[in-house]
C-alpha cells in the first residue's frame, strides 16, 4: 500500500461525524476521490446503524429488544450474531477478564466502539485508500500510510499529566495497527470488575494495546486494566503481536517486552 520513495503525497480527506456519544475521525489518503467519498459516505452511515442496533440506550434497539426476549438472534442483524461471537472469544482469550455481560443483561458497549472503527477503516482500505486512520473516541485504527515514507503516530495522552504524551507509537513497518487506552482520566471509573459487578478497583490509572486490530485491542486493554498492572502485564505478554503500556496511580510505566521498537 505504500507510493515510491519521493511520490507526491496522496490527496486527504477528513471528516469528523459525531455517533455513539462521542466523535469518530477520519483521515484517509489516496485512491480515486470519487470512490473514496462513496466508501467514505457508507462508513459514517455504518456507524450510524451500528448505533441503532447495538446501543443499550435505545428501548427499541435490536439489542435493547433482544435483552428483553422480545426478539431473537436469528431475527436481528446479521451483525449481532457477528459480534456475539466475537465477545464470546474475547471472555475466552480473558479468562472472563473482559464481559459482555452488565447487572445480568447482554451488553457487548466495550466491544462494539473499536469493532465499528476498525470495520469503518477497513471499508475506506476496499475503496482503494492508500493510508487509513480513523479515531473512534481516542481508539485509533490505522491501515497504509499518510504518505511516502511516512508512517502513522499516534500520540499516548498521559493520564497523570493533563495535555502531556505518556508515549508516541509508530505504525512504520505495519500495514494495520490499532492503539486502544482503557482508563480512568477521561470517564472516570467506568471499567467494571466481571467478578463483583463493581467498578474495577486496581493499581492502574491506564492501560494503552497496542495490536493489529482495533477490535481486539479495545478489549485486551479493558480486561487488563480490570486485572490490575501485575496479572494484566503478565496476560498481555502471553498474546500474540500484543504490546502494551500501563501506567500506576503511583506514575510507575510497565511494558511488554516488544513496545520498544513501536515507539517513535
């Protein structure tokens, strides 16, 4: 997906679309704009449907409905079953660290925002875009490159600094990369313990994943917080093309083994 070294940079577009209580960003480079507005149009009115159906805050959502037996998972989307799945290999890859699971109803909030990003970037990556990324939220999916040899960065906000960068990641060398933080700066403590039901209650005040997939990142990075640094650190080592940055109430910073050579 990249151009020759010395190519002019690809044509941008960016747009910004408020969905889901919050607001995804887009910056795509490159391929035939007419195309890539087309692809860039579905994206944003995916989102909006992913909205419709998932969101626990509508009574009459696809999800709300389902919760209640007031329909079934053959007469929803096929995406519901989609991300059933989904959220079932990711209790499982956790340990039950990650749930879907909220005061004894199906809520799939902490996996739906990343799946929908990643699935919003990748559709622009079909169209033709040469470079990719779209922010759902401070949750980053990254695909090419913004221009030759340029890579992706992505800023780490610091939790215990206001306005500071705890760390800068690097997409050089990656054809996709997604950056996810679960923390308590931004929302407060709205990361649930699946044990007690309760706010998760650790040593941690931020967890950055760093993985291919926005998907997966979202989620490893919300069960480890809730693990607390020392078992969640461990986990994350234990995954596949994984690294990870976790910072302390105590404003100590813990890294996987490999986080080194995606900073810069």
């Amino acid at each position: 997906m990249s151009e020759p070294a010395g190519a002019a940079a690809p044509a941008q577009l960016r747009h910004a679309e408020e969905v889901m209580g919050t607001v995804f960003s887009f910056d795509v480079r490159g391929g035939e704009p007419a195309a890539i507005r087309a692809a860039l149009d579905e994206a944003v009115a995916g989102l909006h449907t992913v909205n419709e159906v998932f969101s626990t805050y509508r009574e009459q959502s696809q999800i709300s409905r389902l919760a209640r037996a007031e329909t079934t998972i053959e007469e929803c989307d096929p995406e519901v079953a989609e991300v059933l799945g989904l959220c079932a290999e990711a209790e499982r890859v956790s340990n039950g660290w990650f749930s879907a699971t909220y005061e004894g109803r199906f809520d799939p909030t902490g996996l739906v925002k990343g799946w929908a990003t990643e699935r919003a970037a990748l559709r622009l990556v079909e169209a033709g875009a040469v470079g990719v990324s779209v922010n759902g939220g401070g949750d980053v999916q990254l695909c090419g490159v913004p221009g030759p040899d340029r890579p992706w960065r992505v800023g780490v906000a610091d939790p215990l600094r206001p306005g500071g960068l705890a760390a800068v990641v690097t997409a050089a060398g990656a054809d996709r990369l997604a950056v996810a933080t679960s923390g308590t700066a931004e929302r407060g403590a709205h990361i649930v313990d699946p044990r007690t039901g309760k706010s998760a209650v650790t040593d941690l005040v931020s967890v950055t994943v760093v993985a291919p997939r926005l998907t997966w990142a979202d989620c490893w990075a919300t069960a480890a917080f809730a693990m607390g640094s020392r078992e969640g650190l461990a986990w994350l080592e234990s995954l596949p093309d994984v690294e990870a940055l976790l910072i302390t109430a105590g404003d100590e910073v813990r890294c996987t083994g490999g986080l080194a050579s995606r900073l810069g």
